[in-house]
C-alpha cells in the first residue's frame, strides 16, 4: 500500500466537507456587517465553483457523488438571490 500524499491547504481539496463548508462560509460571511467580506469571498469562490462545472451543468465529487455536489454549488450559486430566509436582508 502506497503512503497518502499529504493534502496542501493551498490546494483547495483538504476542506473534508468543501461545498457543506462553503454554503455556511457563505451564510457567516452574509451575516458580518461590512459587506465587502461577503461580496470579496463569494466573488473569488464562484470563479473557482464555476471553473470546476462540468460541460452538462453538473459537479462531480468521488466522496459525495455528482447530485450531491451539483445540488450543494446550485444552492451556494444562488445565495445572493435571497432566496433562502436566512440570506434576506
């Protein structure tokens, strides 16, 4: 058995629970009362989510699976919509 690579936190992948992560990252970050903390993140972060899709709209994850990751980017994606109660302002 090969040893495990050690994960690189500049990698982005050592987060053990990356889009349940990101949706309350972004739930704590909405709630902070300068903005800019939301508006700088979520900008950044979506690039990186969308750069990630899939040519079908969907999100692959070996661990979660593909309906799980595709339904947890849809729900960060759309926060800033307000949708959610917790995101209206």
């Amino acid at each position: 058995m090969g040893a495990r690579r050690r994960a690189d936190p500049k990698d982005g992948q050592h987060v053990s629970c990356p889009f349940y992560e990101r949706v309350y990252l972004a739930q704590a970050f909405w709630q902070a009362q300068d903005r800019a903390l939301f508006t700088t993140w979520y900008g950044r972060e979506r690039e990186r989510v969308l750069a990630l899709q899939e040519v079908d709209g969907s999100w692959k994850d070996e661990r979660y699976g593909k309906s799980y990751a595709t339904a947890m980017n849809a729900l960060f994606l759309a926060l800033p919509e307000g949708l959610l109660r917790c995101f209206q302002r």
